[in-house]
C-alpha cells in the first residue's frame, strides 16, 4: 500500500496535474484531432507506396513529395487568409470533409502527372485546416495554459501517430494500400462531422478573444521572421523521418513495413506517455521559450548524427528517441512562442506563416532528400543533415537573444 501511495504521490499524481485547468472545447479539439491523425496514416508510407507498388523512380517520387509541399504553403496560406476572413470554425469544418472524400480519390491516381496534381490537391485542402485549428485552439484556452493546450493536441496528434503507422503496416501486409486510403478518408470525414457536433461557436466558451485595434504585419516582426528562418530548417530536418528515413530502414537496414511501422509508432508512444509532465516540468523550470527551442533542435541534429556511428541495429532506436525528445521540446514552445507573437497582429496570418514555413520544408526536404540518397548515398545525407541542424541551432540563438533584448527595452 505504502508503495502504491508513493508511486501515485510522485508518477501518477504530477502526471493528471498537468491535464487540469483545460477548457471543454480543448478537450473536443484533440479529440477531433486524434481521429484525423490517426487516418492520415498513409502519409509515412507514402514514398513507399510511390515506389514499391506504383514503381516510381526516386526522382519522380522527390518531384510528387514537392507537389505535396505546394500543396501544404497554398493551402496553409489560403487556410490563415480564409481565417481572419470568415473565422475558423468553417474553414475546419470545410477542410476535414473535403479532405476525406480526396484521400479515398487519391488511391485511383496510377500515373505520375495524376498523382503529382492529386497530392498537391489534398495537401492544399488538408492543411487549411492548421492555421484555423490554431487559432481555434487559442481562443479556447487561457493565456497561461498555451502551452499545455498545444502539448494536449500534440499528444492527440501523436497517439494517433503511434497507432496509426502500426495499424497502416498491417493493413498494407493484409489488404494492400487501397485499404490505407479508404480509411484515410472515412476517419477525416468523421472528424469533420464530430466538428459539427460538439464545436458549436455560438455555444464554446472562448477563453481568450483577442482584438487588436493596429494589427502589425508579421513580416514586419524581426524576431519573428528569425524564428520562421529556424523553422524551416528544422522542418527540412524532421521530414526526413517521413521520406528518406523510411526507405532507409527499408533498403539500407532491411526492415519490413511492419517493423517501420513499430519504430515510427515508438516515437507517437513515448510522446503520449511522457510529454505532457515533461512539457510541465520544462515550464516550470523558468528557461525562456527560445532557450528550450535550441535544445530540441541540438537532438533533432545528434539522431541523425548517431545513424552513422555504428552498425549496431540499436542505433535506430537511439536515433529515434533523440528525435522524439527534441520533437517534444521544439513544437509545443515553438507554437507557444507564435501564439504569444500573433497577439500583435491578424492571428490567422501569424499561424498561417508558422504552418507555411513547415510547408515550404515539405516542397524542398523531400525532393532534396531523395536526390542526396540517391547521389551521394545515406551516410554523407546524414551528415548534411547534422550540419543544417547547426545552422537552425545558430538561428534559434539568435532569436534569444533578440528576444532577451525586447525583455529588456520593455521592462
């Protein structure tokens, strides 16, 4: 008994102390987002589904992973711009609904010029809905739970993630990848519909309506447009994980879809086990935003880093939790840090440039990934990939210090 106490006063207890204080509607929002999560679980096996089963050339793979890109700016773009526009409840509604009926179209798609439009076409219509989800998810939130709230839907998007590419591998070993799509689609639609059933805007509580009389433009923020510079960057890192790292596993480590999904899966695990309290923990430890920042980009560059020090298998599993950690760290405070900014100016323009700059990583980390692996080969990729991590981590100091400076002129 006294064990148990003891565990449930130092495990148990910080653990559900970090979830209290969240509004209902924070509570719907992840709720919607972990069903739309875990469907797109066709998205990590993408360039595998582009390869082994449609035989597309790596070349022609990079250019479709660029299509998806295009796709990701325009529609984050025209998601913030609608946003500001007609308000965020539409623009989700709009953008999860459509989204289901075009992942069961994009299985029919066999060719590469059809493909390249279908993917930009999803992405256009699946990533209007971040910028208003983030705007949504401020509304309903107070100011000094930002943080958890983004740390709530994250953990949402990563259960999801960590079922998600576990169930994919499965279905695919089973009934190949048009079972992926179909259930791509009827989950976005369910999201959509579960939307409209409990996210009423006449009857939410918004918890933080912001108004501001002389917004300014974000791209007249400095600090702001360092912090969108390291974002980039950082994304063109992280999305090797969805491109490069899966045909790495599969050809240079000989790994089954399955297997790829367990490992993939590990990273939405620990993430929805241990972020949340660590989240907590790292607020409470009184370092700035911008300081943590850095700290999750130094891990994202030392997981690919180890892949080439040994041929030990573990090495994978290292890799992959240096990601996650860092991951865990950068996200929910990088998203804490637009939120705080958007208070100067149009909120949806602020979220849309945040989503843009991880959109604009998609239509030249994928494409660049797969030329590097297929010209210089996995190793020296890796290695550029450490390098880029250092200049993000250059990048993320300074944004530090031109926010120690603000602080400091402001006081």
């Amino acid at each position: 008994m006294k064990l148990f106490l003891y565990l449930n006063r130092k495990i148990a207890q910080p653990y559900f102390n970090a979830f209290k204080g969240l509004s209902r509607e924070v509570w719907w929002l992840s709720l919607i987002t972990l069903i739309n999560r875990a469907g797109t679980m066709v998205i990590p096996f993408l360039s595998l589904y582009l390869t082994k089963d449609l035989g597309f050339s790596l070349s022609k793979v990079g250019w479709i992973m660029t299509a998806f890109g295009l796709g990701s700016v325009i529609g984050s773009w025209l998601g913030g711009r609608l946003t500001d526009k007609i308000g965020y409840y539409k623009v989700m509604v709009f953008s999860l609904i459509t989204t289901g009926f075009f992942f069961v179209g994009l299985q029919y798609l066999k060719t590469f010029e059809k493909m390249l439009l279908g993917i930009f076409s999803v992405m256009l219509v699946a990533d209007m809905f971040r910028p208003a989800m983030f705007v949504a998810m401020s509304a309903y939130s107070k100011p000094e739970n930002k943080t958890r709230t983004v740390t709530l839907i994250r953990l949402a998007i990563n259960l999801g993630f960590s079922a998600g590419p576990a169930i994919g591998g499965l279905i695919i070993t089973s009934i190949g990848y048009n079972g992926l799509f179909w259930i791509d689609g009827i989950t976005c639609f369910l999201a959509g519909i579960l939307l409209l059933q409990v996210l009423n805007p006449k009857k939410a509580r918004v918890q933080d309506e912001i108004k501001v009389e002389n917004p300014i433009s974000p791209l007249n923020d400095k600090a702001f447009i360092v912090f969108l510079g390291a974002m980039f960057l950082f994304g063109f890192i992280f999305l090797q994980y969805f491109s490069t790292i899966p045909l790495y596993y599969k050809d240079d480590q000989h790994l089954s879809e399955f297997e790829i999904g367990l490992l993939m899966a590990m990273n939405g695990f620990v993430i929805f086990l241990l972020e949340m309290p660590f989240i907590k923990k790292l607020e409470d430890g009184g370092k700035s935003k911008t300081y943590l920042m850095v700290q999750g980009a130094i891990l994202l560059g030392a997981s690919f880093l180890v892949l080439n020090l040994s041929g030990w298998i573990g090495v994978l599993v290292i890799g992959m939790l240096f990601m996650t950690v860092g991951e865990m760290i950068l996200f929910p405070f990088s998203n804490s840090f637009v939120i705080d900014r958007a208070r100067k100016g149009k909120q949806g323009q602020f979220m849309a440039l945040y989503t843009i700059s991880f959109s604009i990583s998609h239509i030249f980390a994928h494409n660049a990934g797969m030329q590097l692996i297929s010209n210089i080969g996995y190793e020296m990729t890796w290695y550029l990939m450490t390098f880029l991590s250092m200049l993000c981590i250059l990048l993320l100091w300074r944004l530090n210090a031109i926010t120690k400076q603000e602080y400091v002129k402001n006081a």
